[in-house]
C-alpha cells in the first residue's frame, strides 16, 4: 500500500490529537489543521517521529480551507481521508436568550466549516488517481438527543447528519465513502466541568463518566482502516455509564 494521506481538522488538542497520533501510529501521513498555530506546532514538536504536517486553517474562512487542501495535495501528492472534526460548543442557555451572532459562530464552525471541508476533499477524493477516499464526520450524542440549554450546538450535529448521509450518497459513484462518529463524554477540556455537575433534563446537575480519548482515536482509526467498498455509517462511542441511554 502507497501512502496513505489524512488531514483532521481540529487537531491540536482533545479528540482531533488523540486522533492524529492515532493515525499516525497506524502509518498514516497526517496533515494536522486548526485555527491556533501554537497547538498544531506543539503537537508537531511533541511528536516528531510521526512526521505530522501542520497548516493552520480557518475552517470558517473558504479561502483558507482550499488553501489547506491545495498544500496537503501539493506536499503529499492526495487526499485519502478527511476527519472533520473542528467544533465548539456555547454557553448554556435557553432560546430566547442566544444572541444571533453566538448562534451563527457554532453554525459557521460545526456546520459551515465542516461543509466547506467536505467540499475541497470531495473536489480532490473524485479528481485523484486512485480515485475516491473517505471522510468521517464528528457528531455528537447530540446528534441523536440534546442537553438542556444547547439549542445551537444541538441543531448543528443533527444537520451533520445530514451532511453525512447526503455526502455518502453523493459520493458512491466516485468511491468517496463517508460515515459519522457520535461521541459521548470523551474526557477533554471540553468536558472538564462534566466530572463535577453537568445541568440534566431534569434540572438537576449531576456528576458524568468520562472515557479516555484514546479509545475514541481507536476506533476512528478502525472506519479509515476499511476499504473504500466498506463502510461504518454510524458510529456511536461513549463512556459506558453516562446518562444517556434509557432514563440516565
């Protein structure tokens, strides 16, 4: 097998690291992207015999996510696989109290940027010899059920449902597989406050299981690993005893 050529977006901290290393463990040449240069490099320096290749991307910014791809094609020849996985959340609140431009900030980077994402890799997966490739998508638990007071966040990865099936659909006849990792309490700074009382929908608050991010990286790892005429459409990985399935 020639090079195998991965860009994660997102990945200078937390699930898009973990996921890097991961990738790069398992042989993969990974263009690293996020908006901080600082994180990207410091990744880089951390690891260097993974040889990561960082580009600092706005993934809000259409000029800078063609520049990503166009370099990552430039350097390393393709594009087998894109993890989409640059997200943010918002503070708890509740409708009537979300400013629009709080709300069109989560829209532009959980939804926006992972389109325009989507697009250049598409663009490079259906042009490139051998053709195809496969782009896995971050949703969330809040793809199937939201937390209370997260409308914003909530309504973004139910529409990256979306975009993952319609980009599976789109790409069958060019071998661009896509699929979507749901996850549940990985333990990142972006979860800190869930180890001490996280708001439930019962208004009471309520300290959360977390799992390691490295068992997340796992099994992202797994889907990219599957040729392209296979795929794992939906994925859903989470600590074990979180209050998500039944009635907590």
């Amino acid at each position: 097998m020639g090079e195998r050529v991965a860009v994660v977006t997102g990945a200078g901290t937390g699930i898009g690291a973990a996921v890097t290393i991961a990738l790069a463990g398992d042989g993969w040449t990974v263009v690293i992207a996020g908006r901080r240069p600082a994180p990207l490099d410091e990744l880089t320096a951390a690891h260097p015999q993974l040889l990561l290749d960082p580009i600092p991307t706005d993934v809000t910014d259409e000029a800078s996510v063609r520049n990503l791809f166009e370099v990552s094609v430039a350097r390393h020849g393709r594009v087998d696989l894109l993890f989409n996985n640059a997200g943010m959340g918002g503070p708890p609140r509740d409708p009537d109290e979300i400013p629009l431009g709080e709300w069109q900030e989560i829209v532009n980077v959980n939804l926006t940027g992972a389109f325009l994402c989507t697009r250049e890799a598409f663009g490079v997966m259906r042009r490139q010899q051998p053709q195809g490739g496969r782009i896995i998508n971050n949703g969330s638990i809040s793809a199937h059920a939201p937390r209370p007071r997260s409308i914003a966040y909530t309504a973004t990865k139910h529409a990256i449902t979306g975009l993952t099936k319609s980009t599976a659909l789109d790409g069958r006849p060019y071998d661009i597989a896509c699929a979507q990792i749901d996850i549940g309490n990985a333990a990142t700074d972006m979860t800190t406050a869930m180890a001490e009382g996280v708001l439930q929908a019962d208004g009471s608050l309520r300290a959360e299981p977390r799992m390691r991010a490295d068992d997340v990286a796992r099994a992202v790892v797994y889907m990219a690993s599957l040729p392209l005429d296979s795929n794992v459409a939906t994925m859903t990985v989470m600590a074990t005893k979180m209050p998500y399935l039944g009635r907590g």
